[in-house]
C-alpha cells in the first residue's frame, strides 16, 4: 500500500506478538502492539503462534499506563 493511503479506522485491527518473529512473505514484528489491516493480521495469525488478536481495551489500557 502506498505510505499517502490511510485506511478507514475499521479496516484497522491490533495484534500482539509475544516475541520476535520472521517471515520472507510478510516481513518481520518484533515483541509488543502492531496496527494492521485486517488481510495483514489474518496471514500473521496463520503464519505463527506468537501472533493473536488484541481488544481494544488491551491496546488502551496498554498505552494508559505510560502516561
């Protein structure tokens, strides 16, 4: 996707990934919260077991506490 495009807030979701991680297809996440389309979380999810879904409130409550 081109870096001028933004995607409408609904097509964003967060994941979390537990510890680093590679793949040649997609690129590599390190440990921690990552917005990504919903194509982008969906392949991550399939492509290992460090990678999962995080709720809104996870990501909030996340972020509230390094204020």
């Amino acid at each position: 996707m081109p870096p001028n495009k933004k995607l409408p807030e609904n097509e964003l979701f967060a994941i979390y990934v537990s510890g680093p991680i590679y793949d040649r297809n997609l690129g590599r996440l390190e440990k921690g919260y990552h917005i990504v389309s919903e194509h982008l979380m969906n392949r991550w999810i399939e492509c290992s077991d460090k990678v999962r879904r995080a709720t809104y409130e996870e990501v909030l409550s996340k972020y509230e506490d390094l204020k």
